[in-house]
C-alpha cells in the first residue's frame, strides 16, 4: 500500500506491507495523524458534496412527494377525492368460486364495458362467467354503523350492480337450539327473539374482511362449530357480493363440503360442475323450494333456507377443496336467511316444520284418502268422449283406478262446469279442477284491483271467457270458494276432491293492462307481457316455459280451500309455506329416461323437507316421440307404485301413455304393479299416521335413515317408510341393478325369498325382471296388506287383513339357541293402532297382538291371512299352531295338500323358502285386541 506523508512541505513515499496494517481496527489506523492527509474544504464543499447533507437532502425530496403529489392530483381531478374506504378487490378468482356479476344480461349482451362500469372483472376464456365480481365485491353491502361490541345489528350502505346506493339494516338472531337467521333489508321484522351467542353449539361473527374497523367496509358474517376441529366454518358470506335493492337482491355462501341435497341437481348430491335450479317459473319448474340440506360431519347435519315469495335462481357452482359456493338470485326482497343445525337429517326437518307452522298442529288422518294414494286419471282435451274411452279402457283392462279428474277444459273458470258433466254419478268420483279465473258475470267478487286506490277490476281473458282475477286475500274469497263448491252438484262442501292447477294467473288477454317492465330477468328468458302480479316469464329457446309467480298468492289460496273442510286438495305447485297435507301432482316431466330420474329425485327431495304427499306422474305428461314409451312407461309405473300417489295426464290426443294403450305384456305387468299397491293401502295408512306424529316422510332417500358414507350419494334407492326398500329400474334396457344393502336380513318383496348377501352389508347385483323392479322387506318388521283388491280404494279397504312376517334371527354366541323376532305395527284411524309383536327360540314362536287407542270402525276388517318368512325347518318334525282362539292345527308340507274351500281353514309350510301361509283364520277385532297366535314345531 502507498501512502503519503508531509514532512517540511514535501511528500516522501512511503511503502508498508499489509501485515504492518491492524485490518481488524483498521478505522483506528486510518485516524492516526501520521496516516491522515488533511487539505483546506471551501463551504461550497459542505452544501453541495458532503455525504450526511446529500442523504438528508434526499429524505427531503421523498417526503415532500409523498405530501404534496397525492395533493396535486386530487385538486387536479386526476382521481376523485374519497371519504370512505376504497374497496376493490381483486380479479384473482378461481374460476370455480367466480359468482356471475351479470345475473340479468343473456351472455351475447355483456361487454367489457358493461362489466367495467360494474366494478367487476372481464375474461373472455373462461367458459363459466365472462363478467364476474371482484372479490370483496364494491358491490357488496358495506357497515353504515358497526357497533364491535353488539355487531349483531345496524345499518348498511346497498347497492344495485350499477353501483346506486340505498340503505338497509341488518340483523343476526337465534332461537338458542339451533336456528339462526340472517335478515338484510328495509322491513326485516323481529327475528327470532334471542342473540346469537346464546346458542350453545355455535359462534356467529358478523364482521369485516380486516376485522377491525368495519365502517364502510364489506359486511361479512360467519357460522362455525365450537367444537370443530377442521376449521372449516358450516357457512359464511366471505366478501360477497351480497347485493339488496328493489330490483335485485343476491346472497353468496360457501358451504363446508360437497355433501349437500338441493333441488336440481342431477344426481341429488354436488357434483363437479355448476348446476343451476329456477323456482317458482312455471312450465317444468313449478317448485318453490329454495333449500339446501348438507352434513358438516356424521354426526352434524344442516339445512339453509331462503324465505322469500319471490322467484329465485339457485346456482351451486363446485368451488375448491370439496366447499362449493350456493348462490341465491332473485326478484328485489329482503334477504332472510335460515339457518338450521343439528345432529341428523329428519331432526332438521323437524326443525323446519315447526318454524313455519304448518305442521304443528297434527289432526287424524282422513277416513279414506283415496286422493292421496290412489291412481288417477286426468286429462285437458275439450272432448268428453275421451272421459268415457278412458273409463272402458281401463275397465277392460281390469285395472283399479280411482278418481277420474273432468276435463279442465270443460271447467273453464272457477265453479262453472260444462253441462255434459252435470249428471251426479261423475261428479261423485271425480277431482274438480278448479282454475283460479273467474266470469265478470259473478257479482260480489273479491277481485285483483288495478291500484289499491282504484277499485277496479283487472279484467282478462282465459279458455274464451270474459274473467276477473280473485283477490285470494280478501277476506270475502273463503265465502266465494265455499259457495262456489256448495252450488256444484257435487252436494256438501268436500265431497269431492280439488284440483287448483291455475294459480298464475293466465291471462290469456291480447290488450293487457300497462305493467312496469322486470329489472330481474334470469339468464335464458324473457319477460312475457301478463299480470304485473305473477309475471310470466319465458324462453327463447324451445317450449320449455317459465311462469314467474308470487307464492304468497297460491300459498293463501290452497290455505283457504284447506280452511273450509277439504282435505283431498291437490296443487301444481309446491311450496314449504303452503299446508302439508296438501298433495303436490310432480312436475310436468316429458317421457324420457332422463326425467324418470328427474321425478324419482323430486319425491326424495320434497320428503326430506316435510313435504310428502306427492303424486308421480306415472310416464311424464307429455310424450317425447324419440323414446320407446312402451318399456319406459312400464318401468315408470312400477316406481310411481310405491309412492304416495300417482296419477295420469295427457294433452289432446297424446294417449299412448296411458296403461290400457301399453303393448298388452307391458300392460299385464302395470296391471300387477298397481294392484300390490292398492294391497298395501294399510301401510301407506300407517304411513302417514307416522307422518303426522313424528314428522318421518313416507319416502325417505338412503342418507335420511344411514347418515353414513357409504349411502350419502345414493339416489338410486330409497325407502317406502322403514320397512321396504326399493331399486327402481332407470335406464333403458338395464339387466342388473346394484343395491346397497343396509346391515340385516333383507327379503324379496315378490317371491318371499331371502337376498343371499355374503355379509352384512353388503352390495350385490339383482337382476331386473321385466314384470316387476327390485324391492326388499326388512327382516324383523312387519306389514300389513289388503288380501285381495276391489276395483278402487273403496271397494279394497273393506278386503280382509293379511300380515306378512319376515323375520330377523340369529344364534345366540354359544349356539345353543337360535331366535328370530319381528314387530311392527297398522293403523286403524283415529289414535289407535294394532301392535304385533313376533318372537320364537328355536322350534317354538308366537304372534303377540295388541290394540291401543281409539279405532275407527272403518279399519277394524278380519285378519284372514299371515305369512311368516325366515321360519328354518326342523328335520323330522311337523309343525303345529294354535289361533287366538284356541283352534289347533296342523301346517301341510308344500305340495302334499288338497285343494281347499274358499272359507277353509289351512296352512301350508315351505321348507326350501322357509315361510309359513296361513289362510282362513277370521281374526276379528274383538281377538285381536289382546291375542297370541303360536307355532311348534313337533317331532314325529
């Protein structure tokens, strides 16, 4: 190293080695004088080169930008000056979770421009939503007032998805056993009486994405378990969008898993694609059931409900991670949110049921119900000769049927009726099919005004009549309704069964009275110019249409028939609101295997929520011309056998669906199929007494009974209460049907003959036959059928009683004694009930009957008839019973009997089946209040 030293005004240079240096304090060795060259600085030096003034010079230079630019660009204009929180999100969304920001627009009327001054985001390459909201959404609702100590309640800034700007409160409050609900908007009413956090299994936040200052920050809330380990919340709102005005209002939830049950999915459960549902739009969507049914865990189950009468689009779109995404979108309402949390399925149901009031007050069930479970002819032709046809061809067909529902086009407005239709004996067995509309002519009518201020009526046209449109809210309609009914030649109110199938209504008028137009039109329709109160609504594209209907107008109209005395009503539309013991007549399905499917998935649906009076159209109500209606219609008859109800509706001339019209094979088999329904009305009785007690749907889908992995998917099957399963054929030409059956001994419903299962469990292979669909009896119950069948419900009810016994046994763990038990139960009206009680030890058995409450003479028929199945044979011994009333006999071996008398007392038993049959035994009412029925197997 060189350095230079000063010595008498001259420099000697000096060199030193790098070892002469310290490096390790070399700031000490360059301060020594002998190493410091000193030289006279100027003051320009200090203000304009040295390094501690340039750094503090350049501080200066940053604060003042950081003051003084945001300043310039404001009073510039650059942006606009902001007083509240900017809130932009981002455009970084999965293409899952994307929530449509253009919910009104058909996709072709989109630009980037639209969704710009939408504050949303634009991508032309993802073939879900071109224009979608920002996450958090500036379109979302924003606190007003956020109050962290009570966040529970307070008032929001909302906006429309142009961006105006309203005001609305909000509102979280709870029951305190699980039932919560979420209110957003102008009239929110009182909720649900207590807070929050008084419930004991939950924690509800209501907050904000930063969760410190809310104020005019995006609203979110929260519900999660207290108990939960996966920190997955049960559902949250997230970042929105979460819009409310008078045109539109929407609501976003992100849900804890993909096991959830809603309306509309193709195959009951989330799949993985977005699926979307229309309620309430008429046409082939005439339920209004805006639910979703999910599990958190086995052992948690819950429900969300969105209350509102308006029109509703339901998206389900698959989200990530197994949490999809439930959108709710619909005409301009308060949101109200409910949310419902418990430990099963039914219990949730319950929960329901009860907060909307219409099944809270049990009453008996009806004497006869032949509405409900009998099968059903209608039709809308204007030919009463096809009234007639029908009749002949179903009686040479000998096919039970029950009512026969008039024309509804010889009904054409409400009470007036053709007069080909006057004779009393068709009106007597026949469903009125009431429409809605009613003649200008009627004086006093309760009518739609055109303002509330102008008393007015809005005058129409329906079927070339000159109609008002009742006002259902009046209180003068009950006594409209009630006269109406009384003045048909039916005689007293309630005599016959009421079909309300109009409740839009139509207005079939071509000069229709001035409406505002819809600012919520769902994606795929248009709006059709008819009353502003229903506001009909349809496609582009083919014939499928949608009726936009308000469903406080049918609700309180079914209400009022259901107020009067009727018990046998029937509706087109279902709705959560309306009575349920109302029957609902299914959806207008075409006939295709797709929709087969379809109706199967709405029966388990509308059960799962307390809605289980359903009547499938057996074959669709229209026909699809590219599918072969003969083996369709077959297998779709056998399905509609073991619901509630079922019935047939045809158009004009579109009568090949009709059984009688069916490929004569085909037809022989329909045939079968409905007479073991009408058999079973005893069960389908005791059925809806378990209904009307415990709130159990009569059909129950597989995860209602087994909340269990392995049937929370399954569709394919379900339960005719919790004592037949059935695996209905639907696909065409299918030879083999998987069914998974649940742990016990399970038996063919047809031929008596156990299911060889190679365990518990497990899950087989049954191949179909063509004269019946697979269907199983639950060792150890018991049913209860008719023995024989009338050509009606009437004529069958009075038929004798035959109980069938399959039973469930199993050796004790030394196997030194072998038991079989089976019990059940059938109701005989009222609150009474006959009680069976099935027990045996190895060669010994008995039958325990036991009659409780009050029973209805109507029900108290003979048991005539028992079949025992399961019932091992002893080598070489024969077996003996005993009656109630102490008769004692011996059981021949099958095939060694006579012939026998049609009143002969006998029984056959069968060692290779296993089963027992005894005929004749006249058990009337009086033995089987308390009697014992036993067997013993006796050696020789």
């Amino acid at each position: 190293m060189v350095f230079g030293r000063k010595r008498n005004n001259s420099f000697e240079d000096v060199t030193l080695d790098d070892d002469d240096i310290n490096h390790d304090n070399i700031e000490d060795v360059l301060k020594d004088d002998k190493f410091r060259f000193e030289k006279p600085k100027s003051w320009t030096y200090y203000v304009f080169f040295k390094k501690e003034v340039l750094v503090g010079y350049l501080l200066c230079v940053i604060v003042a930008a950081m003051v003084i630019t945001p300043i310039t660009l404001q009073n510039s204009g650059y942006f606009p000056q902001k007083e509240e929180k900017s809130i932009l999100g981002i455009c970084g969304v999965k293409s899952n979770y994307r929530i449509d920001c253009a919910p009104d627009l058909e996709d072709y009327n989109v630009t980037p421009d639209i969704c710009e001054n939408r504050g949303c985001c634009w991508d032309s390459d993802t073939p879900n939503a071109t224009c979608y909201h920002r996450m958090p959404s500036p379109r979302s609702a924003r606190f007003k007032g956020w109050n962290a100590a009570d966040p529970f309640s307070g008032s929001v800034k909302t906006f429309n998805l142009d961006g105006e700007e309203s005001s609305a409160q909000y509102q979280v409050t709870a029951t305190g056993d699980g039932h919560l609900l979420f209110q957003l908007g102008t009239n929110i009413g009182p909720g649900l009486g207590s807070k929050p956090d008084l419930e004991p299994n939950l924690v509800t936040k209501v907050t904000c994405p930063d969760e410190v200052d809310c104020n005019d920050d995006v609203l979110t809330f929260d519900v999660s378990y207290k108990t939960s380990t996966s920190g997955r919340s049960l559902i949250r709102s997230h970042f929105g969008p979460m819009i409310h005005n008078s045109g539109m209002s929407e609501i976003s939830l992100y849900l804890p898993n993909n096991i959830i049950y809603a309306m509309g999915l193709e195959n009951l459960t989330m799949g993985t694609v977005q699926e979307a549902a229309y309620f309430n739009l008429d046409g082939q969507s005439q339920v209004h059931l805006p639910v979703v049914v999910g599990m958190y865990d086995i052992q948690r189950w819950y429900l969300v409900y969105l209350a509102t009468s308006q029109p509703v689009v339901q998206t389900l779109r698959p989200g990530s991670g197994n949490q999809p995404v439930l959108t709710w979108t619909f005409e301009g309402d308060d949101i109200k949110v409910h949310l419902f949390e418990s430990t099963s399925p039914l219990e949730l149901q319950l929960k329901l049921r009860k907060y909307i009031s219409v099944s809270t007050s049990f009453v008996p069930a009806p004497q006869t119900s032949k509405l409900k479970y009998g099968y059903h002819l209608c039709r809308r032709t204007s030919n009463l000769e096809n009234f007639y046809q029908d009749q002949l061809g179903m009686n040479a067909s000998d096919i039970p049927y029950d009512y026969d529902c008039i024309d509804e086009n010889l009904m054409k407005t409400a009470f007036t009726i053709d007069p080909a239709y006057l004779p009393k004996t068709i009106l007597e067995d026949s469903i009125l099919p009431l429409a809605i509309q009613m003649l200008t002519t009627d004086a006093k009518i309760p009518c739609v005004t055109k303002s509330k201020d102008e008393n007015v009526c809005v005058e129409g046209k329906f079927r070339n009549k000159d109609v008002f449109f009742p006002n259902v809210f009046d209180e003068g309609y009950t006594t409209f309704v009630a006269n109406g009914l009384t003045g048909l030649e039916t005689g007293l109110v309630g005599k016959s069964a009421v079909y309300l199938h109009d409740f839009a209504p139509t207005d079939q008028n071509e000069n229709q009275w001035d409406c505002d137009p819809l600012e919520f039109t769902p994606k795929g329709l248009e709006q059709k110019n008819q009353l502003c109160l229903t506001r009909n609504i349809r496609t582009k594209e083919g014939d499928k249409k949608f009726l936009n209907v308000v469903t406080d107008y049918p609700t309180e109209a079914l209400t009022v028939l259901s107020n009067i005395g009727l018990q046998e009503i029937r509706s087109d539309i279902a709705m959560l609101e309306m009575p349920s013991h109302i029957t609902f007549t299914g959806s207008k399905f075409s006939s295709t295997w797709q929709d087969i499917k379809r109706s199967l998935l709405e029966a388990l649906m509308l059960g799962t929520v307390g809605l289980p009076y359903y009547s499938m159209p057996a074959c669709g109500v229209t026909t699809n011309n590219s599918t072969d209606t003969g083996l369709l219609c077959l297998r779709w008859f056998q399905l509609a056998s073991y619901m509630p109800g079922m019935h047939s509706w045809y158009q004009d001339n579109e009568k090949q669906r009709l059984p009688f019209n069916l490929p004569k094979s085909y037809e022989r088999y329909v045939r079968w199929a409905i007479e073991e329904r009408y058999r079973m009305y005893p069960y389908y009785r005791t059925l809806e007494y378990e209904w009307l007690t415990t709130g159990m749907p009569m059909i129950r889908p597989m995860f209602l009974m087994h909340p269990e992995a392995k049937y929370l998917d399954l569709w394919g099957q379900f339960y005719l209460g919790d004592r037949i399963l059935v695996a209905p054929v639907l696909h065409e030409n299918q030879e083999l049907v998987t069914v998974k059956f649940p742990t016990g001994t399970w038996y063919t419903l047809g031929s008596r003959i156990p299911v060889s299962l190679d365990y518990q469990g497990a899950t087989t292979s049954i191949h179909s036959k063509l004269y019946e669909i697979p269907a199983f009896m639950r060792g150890g119950s018991v049913l209860v059928y008719h023995e024989s069948i009338g050509k009606n419900l009437t004529e069958t009810e009075k038929a004798n009683y035959l109980v069938i016994i399959p039973l469930e046994c199993a050796r004790s763990p030394r196997q030194t004694l072998y038991k079989c038990y089976a019990e059940g139960d059938t109701y005989l009206g009222g609150d009474a009930k006959i009680n069976i009680r099935v027990d045996s030890v190895n060669t010994t058995g008995k039958v325990n009957l036991e009659t409780t409450g009050t029973p209805d003479p109507l029900f108290l028929n003979t048991i005539n008839s028992m079949e025992i199945i399961g019932l091992k044979p002893v080598d070489g011994a024969k077996l003996d019973i005993t009656l109630p009333d102490g008769n004692k006999f011996t059981a021949e071996n099958d095939g060694e009997g006579g012939e026998h008398g049609p009143d002969e007392l006998f029984a056959v038993y069968n060692g290779d089946k296993q089963s027992l049959l005894i005929r004749n035994m006249k058990i009337n009412s009086d033995n089987y209040k308390s009697s014992v029925l036993s067997w013993n197997f006796v050696n020789i």
